[in-house]
C-alpha cells in the first residue's frame, strides 16, 4: 500500500471525511445555488493553494528525476487550469469540470505514489494537507450539484420539513464524530461502520429529498 492510501484510509482521514460530507450537504440545504457555488470555489482555491505545496515539495527533491518532476508538474498545471475555471452555470458543465478536477486529482497521486521512496519530510506534510483539502473538495462538489435540481424540489410542500429533519440528523451526526475524535485511536475502529453507516443514511436522505 502506497503512502497516499495509507493516509486516506487512517481513521483520522476517514473522521475527515464524515464531518466534511456532513458539514457540505448541511450547507447545501441553507444556501442559495449562488452560495452553494461560492462554498465550491472558495474550496477550489484551497486546493490549488494544496496543490501548489505539493509542486514545491516535489521540485526541491535532490531524489526524484527530472523527467518524473516535469510529468508530475504538468499534470498539476493541467489541474490548476481545472480549479481556476469560473463557476459552471448549466448542470452538464458543472458535472464537466468536477468530472475533470477529480481525474486530475486522481492522476497526480497516481503519477506521486511510483516516486514515493524519493519523496522526504515535506512532501509528506504536503501530501497530507492535499488529502485533506481534497476529500472537503469532494464532499463540496457532490453536495452542490444537487443545487441545480433543487428549484424544483422546493416547489413541494413538504420540502422544508424534511430540510428540518435531514438537520436535525446531520446535527446529531457531527456531534457523536465530535465524541469519537476524543478516544483513543486504536479504539476508533470498532465504530467505523456505525459511522459509515450513519453517512450513507444522510446520503440517501438527502439524494431523496432533492430527487422528489
């Protein structure tokens, strides 16, 4: 297993995770789409800023050849282009670029992960803050799409109810990962599916409410 996967699959990243989805598709629910946008890109520059660390890291490196430092800053340039694109105003283009953003993502830890052994102290302090500003991205992107269907949801009666309900849940979910952060790491595990669990309902709840 790669550095990269080690970090995505600790318990500290998986909590990351949780509590960013949560925090996104409550936003979602309050915002107006040009919010729900704004909350995007103001993500976006966070990961570019994530992005630009990693570059230099990478660049400083006596270990890594040359030819692999120009690959590896290529693909980030490519994804620099990506993050600095403005706000998508139709459904298809926005699905375009996050559909872009995340290949690029996914490229450059694959194209980082073949020189992990050449890669020393910074990088990994890099790297770590780019997971982190990567997955709250992520969870950004996927809960602002539904923006562009939910005029049509808030047209039902029952709309703001179940908001209040899906609120109210995602309350009580933040706060027990708020008291799962304060044990011991090795005891976290054990509620790994509790809270993977919990997240998938909030999920579907939410997918449900803006498909009605």
């Amino acid at each position: 297993m790669s550095r990269i996967e080690e970090i995505r699959q600790s318990m500290d990243t998986k909590l990351d995770e949780w509590e960013h989805t949560a925090l996104a598709i409550e936003a979602q629910l309050q915002s107006t789409k040009e919010q729900a946008l704004s909350r995007v890109e103001s993500q976006k520059k966070k990961m570019s800023a994530a992005a630009a660390r990693i570059q230099q890291a990478i660049q400083k490196s006596t270990q890594i050849p040359e030819q692999a430092k120009q690959e590896i800053k290529s693909e980030i340039d490519n994804l620099q282009v990506q993050l600095a694109l403005g706000k998508a105003e139709v459904r298809d283009g926005y699905q375009n670029q996050k559909k872009k953003i995340m290949e690029g993502i996914s490229g450059i830890e694959a194209r980082i992960a073949r020189h992990e052994a050449e890669l020393d102290r910074e990088w990994e302090a890099a790297i770590t803050e780019w997971i982190r500003e990567e997955i709250a991205l992520e969870a950004e992107l996927e809960a602002a799409h539904i923006q562009y269907e939910a005029e049509k949801a808030e047209r039902r009666a029952e709309f703001e109810a179940k908001k209040r309900e899906i609120t109210s849940q995602i309350n009580a979910y933040r706060e027990n990962i708020a008291d799962k952060r304060q044990m011991a790491s090795d005891k976290l595990g054990a509620f790994e599916g509790e809270l993977s669990a919990g997240m998938d309902q909030i999920k579907r709840a939410f997918s449900n409410l803006m498909s009605s």
